[in-house]
C-alpha cells in the first residue's frame, strides 16, 4: 500500500511539471515574437523615414506573417542640428510597442517595447 501511495505522489508531481513547464515554453515563445513585432515596428519606421526624410509613426501591419496576432505601434520624435562641419543633421527617436491583446483576455500575453535613435 506505502509504494502505491509513493508512486502516484511521484506520478502527480512529474504531471504538474510537465504542466508547468510547458506554460513556461509557450510563454517564452510568445516573448520572442513579441521582441521580432516590435523589431518589426522599428524597421518599419526608420524605413519610412529615411524614403520621407520625416517623421513616420503609425501602426505597421503584420497581416500574413506568423506575427499576425501581434498589434504594433511605432512612435517616432526628430530634432534636427548642425554638426561641427555646419552640416545639417536629423535624429530620429523611434519607440515600437507590440502586444498579443490584453493580459485579463490572454493567458499568454506578450509585451515588448524598443527603442532606437538613428542619424539621417
């Protein structure tokens, strides 16, 4: 009776961590897809800025990809200076936020924000 006791305890802890570990995965990939969204985001961005020499913010589609469930947001700021040969310069600020819903609607909920500044 004591080892058929012993071996389902065994058996009921090796089932919550197969459990748990497989969250822990799927949570881990959604990270990593949350992170390529929104390197996404940026690329976009500075794209869209270097073809209009402006400022492009906006909210770049990822329709058709394996990112697709991921809604992603770029901001961008620009100054604009003159370097120590009187050249002018532009520095864009760019910030890309993507995010699979909301955490109370997802139980793998990603989130991940980048930043980048680039010189034109």
């Amino acid at each position: 009776m004591f080892l058929i006791i012993v071996v389902a305890l065994v058996v009921i802890v090796m089932a919550r961590l197969a459990v748990t570990q497989h969250g822990t995965s799927s949570l881990t990939i959604q990270q990593a897809r949350a992170y390529q969204a929104a390197r996404s985001g940026l690329e976009w961005g500075i794209t869209q800025a270097f073809h209009t020499r402006s400022c492009a913010a906006g909210t770049p589609s990822m329709a058709g990809s394996s990112l697709a469930d991921f809604a992603v947001v770029v901001t961008c700021s620009s100054n604009d200076y003159l370097d120590d040969d009187g050249t002018a310069v532009r520095i864009f600020r760019f910030t890309a936020t993507a995010q699979n819903g909301t955490p109370a609607a997802r139980p793998d909920y990603a989130y991940r924000q980048l930043t980048a500044v680039v010189e034109r």
